[in-house]
C-alpha cells in the first residue's frame, strides 16, 4: 500500500508509526508542505492522500479537487481536528474518501486508511457523529419549516376564505339599508305623501344611512389599525355617561330585548371618549342580536386594582371560545354562515373592538356562561386612587 502524508512533523511521525505497525511493507511518503503534497501526488500517485485540512495553502475543497486532479485514483482522506460539519459535507461533496478528526486516535485512523483504500466512504467515529448530529438538526429544521409553510398555507386560506366571507357579509349588510333607501326615495319623490308620514320615511331613511355610515366607518379603522396610521384622543373622562347613552341607544334599536346597567355613579378612566362609546354600542348590540326576546342583556361595571372593568352578559345561543377567538383576531369573521344570517353582522365590529380595547393599553376577552350565553368583558388602565373622583381640574 503507497500512502503520502500531509501534516506537520508530529502528527505525521504518529500516523506513519500507526501505518507501519499495521502493515510493515508500507511504502510512505510525507510533507508538511500543502502546496507539495500536490506535487507529490502527482509523481508518487500513492493509493491514498491523508492530509490536515487547516494547513497553509489550499484548504478544504480545493486542495481535494487538487490532489484529485494529480492523483485520479488515490482516495483522498481528510485527517483534521477541525470539528465542522458544513467543512466534513464539502469535502466528501468534493469527492474525498474520507474525514477522520484526530480525537479518535491514529489506530482508528489507520484501520480507516486501508478501508478508503478499498473502496470505501470512511468516517471517524466523532465525524460520523458530528455529522448525524448535523444531519438529524437538519431534519428537524426541515419539518419546522414544514410545519411552517403548513401553518402559513393555512393563514392563507383562511384569510382567503376570510375576504371571501367578508365580500358575502357585507353585501348582505348593504343590501337591506341600500334597498330600504332605494324604497323610502321612491316613496317621497310622491307628493301625495303627508307631512307626518314623510317625516317618518325620513327618520328610516336616515337610519339606513347611519347604518351604511358606521359600516364604512369600522372598514376604514380597521384599514387605518393595518397601515399603523390609526390615533386615539386619549383623556381622564367618565364612561358612565357614555355606557348609559349606548344602553338607551340599543335599546330603541331592540326594544323587546331589556338592557340592565349596573353601573357605579362615576366611572373614570385613561380613553378616547367615542372610541369607547363604539365598542361598548358593539357589544351590547351583539348581546342583543343574539338574547331571545324578553331576556334581558346586562352591562356591567366595575373599579378594581387592575383598571375598570366592564362586563356585557346575554343569555342567548352562546358562542364557542374558537368562533369568539376568530373574532377578534380576525377581520370579517363571524358567528353564523353567511346564507342564514338572519342574526350574524359584518363581523368587523369584535375585531375592531378588541384592536382599540389593546391601543388603550387594555385587553379583551369572551367567556361562555354556563347555564346560556356569553359574557364579554375588557379591561382599561385608570389612573391610581381615581376611583369615583371628579376629573382633575373639577369643582
């Protein structure tokens, strides 16, 4: 067996020890010199080239393309403490016969030279396992990135499925108000129609309009919430005010579904006023739309250590914690398909609700109540010791 050595003089003086005490007739050849083991092979053309890979010079996969360029029918073997995977998998990619990291010792690596020189791929029994290891991270990272190419496929579809939705629940929302607007024109463009009753189609009229107006509207901050470009008109003001003027509101709006405040007198806290009151009108008039009639909706209010805490509680069909969670995370999504909707709205209103409950720096969520219905409740930051005070700068 002829076999040219490259390394410094130690290590060479240790392997060649290695070589002839396992075949006496050895013929061997070495040089400390990465450039002349080039030369060496190509004149000597030994059965086998072990060479350090980190010696000056050509290194890595360029000195195996070398070495294999002079010497077609040596196999080429790395004989290296350099512990890198991405190093062992381009020098076998290059077409080396081996990678032996010297921590396993010259026995080991010397048994492996006369293998390669057989035929075989050799790997040290720490380069085998650094590179499973490597190869076994690969895998792993390979089914992350699966999973997430799945579970962003999956967003995809649903927010594909979420646009499609939202396409079929507005125009089902639009076109009650529209076609109502349409009728109520029709009916006043007749002069025939008396004082009392105009002034009654005008009053639907401009409900319908009021109707279109806030679904407009709830589109555009969701758009504005989007592209970071929505801004509150955060003050210390009183939400009792404003909690009774949505309840009195609703309530027109469903007048067989009773709407019961339990509120204290003051009820101060860090928000944007008509923010607020829109939330607020949101959750009581889904409670509403959702309460059989003459079962009553109640609103909630409550000063605790953490914030203020309004609460809106209707006893009606209830609605699962996934369809609550999907409304509030995304846009569009509502609780009933939209071919029945004799109840289900837009769906932009939970989502909308819950984005402006967090930009007050407060959280929102949705619980079932166990004997029917659902409670929805959020949280907002009050300023320490306010509890039933008058704002600051009051008489």
């Amino acid at each position: 067996m002829k076999v040219l050595l490259c390394d410094s003089a130690d290590e060479v003086t240790r392997l060649q020890f290695a070589l002839l005490a396992r075949d006496p007739l050895t013929e061997i050849q070495v040089t400390t010199d990465a450039e002349r083991v080039i030369e060496l092979a190509a004149g000597f053309q030994p059965d086998a080239v072990v060479t350090e890979l980190g010696l000056e010079g050509p290194k890595d996969v360029e000195l195996v393309r070398r070495l294999r360029d002079a010497a077609p029918l040596s196999a080429i073997v790395g004989w290296t403490r350099l512990r890198d995977p991405g190093r062992l998998s381009r020098v076998l990619a290059g077409g080396a016969s081996g990678y032996l990291l010297k921590e396993d010792g010259v026995d080991e690596a010397a048994q492996a030279i006369e293998a390669a020189v057989g035929g075989a791929i050799v790997l040290s029994r720490s380069a085998a396992a650094l590179l499973g290891g490597e190869l076994s991270d690969a895998l792993n990272r390979v089914a992350e990135l699966e999973a997430e190419v799945r579970q962003v496929h999956e967003q995809m579809e649903e927010g594909t499925n979420a646009k499609s939705e939202f396409l079929a629940n507005v125009s089902h929302e639009l076109r009650t108000p529209v076609t109502v607007a349409k009728g109520i024109a029709y009916v006043l463009r007749n002069p025939s129609v008396g004082d009392e009753e105009r002034a009654e189609f005008i009053e639907q009229l401009q409900s319908s309009l009021d109707k279109l107006a806030g679904l407009v509207d709830e589109i555009i901050e969701i758009s504005e919430l989007e592209q970071g470009t929505f801004k509150l008109d955060i003050e210390y003001i009183d939400l009792a005010p404003l909690i009774e003027q949505a309840v009195r509101e609703v309530g027109t709006r469903y007048p067989t579904v009773p709407v019961l405040p339990h509120l204290p007198l003051a009820l101060f806290a860090l928000a944007d006023g008509s923010r607020m009151y829109g939330v607020i009108q949101e959750l009581l008039e889904n409670a509403c739309r959702y309460s059989p009639e003459n079962v009553a909706v109640e609103i909630r209010a409550r000063v605790m250590d953490e914030g203020i805490v309004i609460s809106v509680t209707d006893q009606g069909v209830g609605m699962d914690r996934d369809v609550a969670w999907r409304s509030f995370e995304q846009p569009f999504s509502t609780g009933e398909a939209t071919l029945r909707k004799e109840k289900a709205g837009a769906g932009v209103g939970l989502h909308l609700s819950r984005q402006l409950i967090v930009r007050h720096g407060g959280i929102l969520w949705a619980d079932p109540v166990p004997a029917g219905g659902t409670r929805v409740s959020f949280c907002l930051p009050s300023r320490a010791g306010a509890r039933f005070a008058a704002p600051p700068g009051a008489a």
